[in-house]
C-alpha cells in the first residue's frame, strides 16, 4: 500500500490545502493529513479544532485520514509506515524552504521521498496567514476557506 503524508498546521485550513489533499487522494492509496503541534507557535485555532475541521472537510474522499502529531515528521512517517510527504508549493519561495526540508527529512531518512505538488493558479496566493490577517480586518475571505471555516475566523474575530 502506498501512503503518503500531507503535514502542515492547517490554521486554519483553506480550500488550497484541500485541493493538494484531494489531488494527493488521487495518486496513493491513503494520504494521511498530518496535523503539526508546534507549542512554540502560537496558533489561531488549537490542535483539536484544527483536526476537526480537516476531518469534516476531508470527509467526501475515502482514502484519506486525519491525525496530529509533534517532533520529527520522519517519526510520524515510521509510525504509519508511510514513505512520501506531500508539499503544495504556490511559489519559487515556497520551493527554496520545501526543497531544504525535503533533503534534511531525506538526510535522516534515505526511504523518503517528498514530492511537490503545484497548487492550482486560482489558490497560488493563498496562505492560512493571509486568510487570517483579511479575517481580522473584517476583509472577504469567502471563496478562500471551506464555509465552515469562515464561520469559525468570523466568531473569532467578531464579524
């Protein structure tokens, strides 16, 4: 069985990271969408409401898993006997920090492979920290985040 791990921190998720998600479902037989706990950073939306929300959003494609994790991606991937990590890359900037990743995840383990997936041009400037910052300055972010989404960065930010 081919799987693959889509990591990221989701906060919150917008309708670019489902589009990876979903094309990902595509090419391997399970695509687990791997939730970072980064206690350093400070998130929006917590651990749980992020899962949460991926979950409900993820539930239409069959293949696909949510779950959460902290430390070493490489960890999370022997732990699901998993042997590729999705990356969405939107620009030639996203590339230069990805690919450092890919070859330190690489370095630690010689069985992982990453592979890029361009985002689709309509979601190329789309991040969950400009959807929150138009979110916090009451901006239109309809059409950016799943309906759901939107619901939760209004009551957040009392639109």
């Amino acid at each position: 069985m081919r799987i693959a791990v889509c990591p990221g921190s989701f906060d919150p998720v917008t309708n670019g990271h489902l589009d990876i998600i979903a094309r990902a479902s595509k090419m391997f037989d399970k695509v687990i969408v791997a939730v970072l706990h980064n206690s350093s950073k400070n998130s929006l939306f917590t651990l749980e409401e992020r899962v949460e929300m991926l979950r409900i959003n993820c539930e239409g494609i069959g293949n696909v898993e949510v779950d959460s994790f902290s430390g070493l991606l490489i960890d999370f991937l022997k732990l699901k006997d998993a042997h590729v990590i999705i990356k969405g890359l939107r620009a030639v900037s996203d590339f230069e920090y990805e690919m450092q990743m890919a070859l330190m995840n690489r370095k630690l383990d010689a069985d992982i492979e990453t592979v890029f997936m361009m985002t689709s041009s309509k979601y190329s400037y789309l991040s969950s920290s400009l959807v929150k910052e138009v979110a916090r300055h009451k901006g239109c972010i309809h059409g950016l985040v799943p309906n759901m989404v939107e619901e939760e960065l209004k009551k957040r930010f009392n639109i």
